[in-house]
C-alpha cells in the first residue's frame, strides 16, 4: 500500500467540513502543497506549488478567509481511527499552548508575551499568536516496541485580551480586568477541553474517561475547581505547593492543621518508594514513585480530593563510561483516584510526545509562516496544516503500522537505526511517490489535478 493514496482517502473525509467540493479539492490541494513545499511556507509558495502562479489567487486565500468551515471537523478521522485501534481504556489526551512569532503589525490577535526560550535570569519577549494544542496519545507499545506517539486534534488560538491605553475610562479599564479573568489560557482551554469531550460522545466513546495531561502552567484552580463531566486531570506540580489531607472525622475543621509539600513527601524516609514497569526512552524501565492519596490543595483545588504522585528522578550516562547522572523529580497532581499508578505514570511520560508534535509543526511544516491577516485566516491557516500533519501521521500508521518498515527510503550512513518513522522520513516518502505519479503539472510543479489524480492511480 502507498502512502499518497491512503493519505488522500482519509482526506476525503473531509467533505462534511467543506460543504461545496471545488472548496473541499482546494483545501486537500494546499494540504498537500502545506506538506510538500520547501522553504518558507507561505500561501504564494504553495500557490506556485499547484501550478497556479499565473492565475487568479483569490480563492485560495478566500478559503480561509470567507469559506465556512470549522477546523475542528478537519482532526474527526484520527479520533475515530483511535477509538476503533484502541477500544479500552481512558482517551489519553495531551494538552500545551505553544507561540507562533510573527512581524505583521496588522494581525488582529498577535501580542506580546513571554519567549518560552528565555533563561531564568532573563525575561525575553516574542511577538506573536498564541495557540493550544491538544493531541491524542496513541500507546504503540501495546502494539510492540514502538514508543507512544501524539496527534494533534485541536489548534485552538487563545488571544489575549486588549489592553487599554492609559487615557481610557474607568469603566473601559474595569472591563479590561473582567474580561481577563473570563478569556484567559485557562478558560479557553476548559472551553476547548469541553467541546473535545463533546465529540468523542457523539463517537461512541461517553463511557470512556477523558484523561487530560497537563503542564506546570494549568496546575491551577480554574482548572482543578472547574465541573469537568468524565474527565480527569494529571498535571505536573510545584514542588513547594502548600498541601494538606482531610480533617479527622467528626471534626470542625475541612482540612487538616498539618501543611507539607511535595518536596518534604519525597525526602521522607518513613514513606518507601514503589515501583512501576513503564515504556519510555525506546524500552521498558522501572521507576521509582511515591503515591499519597486523599490530599487536600487549599488553594487550588479546595476540599476536592486529590493524588500525589512523587517521581524520583532518573539515572542516565552520557556515554558508557561517563558518571552517573540524574534527571530532575516530577511531583504530579491528579483528579484520578481509581486508576493505578501505573496508568498515570506512562500517560505523563507520553505527554512528552506533543514536544515532539511543536518541533515538528515549526522546524518541518513552517507552521505560522503563512503572512495571512484576516479575522478568519489568521487562526484556520495554521489549523489546516496540522490537520494535514496529523492525517499524514494517520497515514503513514494506516499503511505501513508504527514501525519504520522497508518502505521508508534508506537512512542516511551517518543516522542510526530507528524503530519508528520520523515526521522528515514521511515527508521524503510523501514527494518520492508524487514525483512518480505520471501527470506533471506545467512547468514541472505539481498542479492541483495531479494530486487529486494520485486517489485513482
């Protein structure tokens, strides 16, 4: 089986989204361009792509900006492709906010914010838009010995409030700081979160537990005290957050007098460390946790109860020689009271893999380099390309399994061997069969009928 044609039948999928088909052939034609180009990705490049540069550009930049369609529709054939390959056991999801730069001053929603490279002693600023990405962790070790792997299913755009200029009102300055507590990452994820949940409902999958894994920066009450319907959080903690267990039975108080932290739960020598078998770094390893229950976090989720999960850090050797070194410790909060340890632990070790999903977006795919500015264009443009990552990701899995099989072309001399396909090695497979495919468009590009030919050959 190739990978052109697979990839093409799941982009079919994506007629309910764009309701007339010459939009439904366009959007899969720049899909396609978004993937293959070279360079910077910009929407005049992938125009060139087509075969389209001496015609009129308009629609292809209307499609995102006056098209009505809904990005979250484009990511519905990976979640029904994870509930038929994995139908037990909770819907694992990964969520992160990540930044696109951008130097457009007309882009309604661009702002500056914390550079998330910015070393502790230095604050650095970046310019730009402002995304949440959530991405489905699909465990390929149940599968054989293949690391988990994540697809995006949401690229939401979280902008930020306008901030007044020091001659507004009062009025218009009390309004700014209401509307920054209602429209805050925090709130637009919950709302994301939500919706997310809503979809895998009407999939079939309302008896599974959404399990949400989550950064240091949603370790927060809007997140902890919000209602969220069959869902649980596992989120990494400070580890100076001030906790607490319940108060004895019978007593006044709702929590007890006794205040410790994480950091204290992990130096206790009365509290012996457990061991748990999980995948990670390529095989199978033990790690060392320590698990308190029935905890108490005053502050950010009040007398809901909780569960520490203490991690030990992990012993690692640069070379075979080389001294014993050790990661950092990972103090993680969870709503989850039932699940095993276990459980928890691999889920948090895989969110590691919507790293992986950001450096492939930006590095790979340019995602955010398109110089669009319209209301509309500004947050579907990039949603449509990690859509098409994702559905290729989705393709690749379909056609050839979770491991890097003789399909793929050789790796270069100076690569090691891999178990599993990277984003470049699907990329190189991808333009390889589109430059076997007998149409060619003028000019030696790729035209649009040539890539919606490749379905039938």
């Amino acid at each position: 089986m190739k990978l052109l044609p697979q990839l093409l039948a799941l982009l079919e999928g994506w007629k309910k989204a764009f309701a007339p088909s010459r939009t439904h052939q366009r959007a899969v034609a720049h899909a396609l361009a978004a993937t293959c180009a070279l360079g910077r990705r910009t929407l005049s490049r992938s125009i060139a792509l087509l075969g389209r540069a001496q015609k009129d550009w308009s629609a292809d930049y209307k499609i995102f900006s006056r098209s009505r369609w809904q990005s979250q529709d484009l990511f519905a054939p990976v979640l029904t492709d994870y509930l038929q390959r994995y139908p037990k056991g909770p819907l694992t999801v990964a969520c992160d906010d990540t930044k696109l730069p951008k130097t457009g001053k007309k882009i309604p929603t661009a702002f500056w914010q914390r550079h998330p490279l910015s070393p502790p002693f230095r604050l650095n600023l970046l310019y730009g838009l402002r995304f949440l990405q959530a991405s489905l962790l699909f465990p390929h070790y149940q599968e054989g010995d293949f690391s988990a792997r994540a697809f995006p299913v949401r690229f939401h755009e979280i902008p930020a409030v306008d901030k007044p200029g020091h001659r507004a009102s009062e009025q218009a300055q009390q309004e700014y700081h209401r509307l920054r507590k209602l429209k805050n990452l925090s709130t637009q994820s919950l709302a994301v979160v939500r919706e997310l949940r809503t979809q895998f409902d009407a999939l079939g999958a309302a008896a599974r537990p959404l399990l949400l894994t989550l950064d240091g920066s949603f370790c927060n009450q809007t997140f902890f005290k919000a209602s969220l319907d069959r869902t649980q959080l596992l989120a990494r903690a400070r580890k100076d957050a001030r906790l607490c267990g319940a108060a004895p039975a019978g007593s006044r108080r709702r929590y007890a007098a006794a205040i410790f932290t994480p950091e204290q739960v992990r130096q206790d020598e009365a509290r012996p460390w457990q061991r748990a078998r999980v995948y990670f770094g390529g095989q199978w390893r033990e790690v060392r946790y320590k698990e308190l229950s029935e905890v108490r976090w005053r502050r950010g989720a009040g007398p809901r109860a909780l569960r520490l999960i203490v991690v030990a850090p992990l012993p690692y050797r640069v070379s075979p020689h080389a001294r014993l070194n050790y990661r950092q410790p990972a103090y993680l909060l969870t709503t989850d009271l039932a699940s095993g340890a276990a459980t928890l632990l691999q889920a948090y070790l895989d969110r590691w893999q919507i790293e992986v999903n950001h450096r492939d977006e930006k590095s790979l795919l340019g995602v955010g380099q398109a110089q669009v500015r319209s209301a509309l264009s500004v947050p579907r443009q990039p949603a449509l390309v990690v859509a098409s990552y994702s559905l290729l990701l989705l393709a690749a899995l379909q056609a050839f399994g979770p491991g890097r099989t003789s399909h793929y072309l050789p790796l270069p001399k100076w690569r090691k061997p891999a178990s599993r396909p990277s984003l470049l090695d699907i990329l190189n497979l991808l333009r390889h069969q589109i430059n076997e495919t007998s149409v060619s468009g003028p000019g030696g590009v790729i035209s649009a009928e040539t890539l919606m030919h490749c379905a039938y050959t």
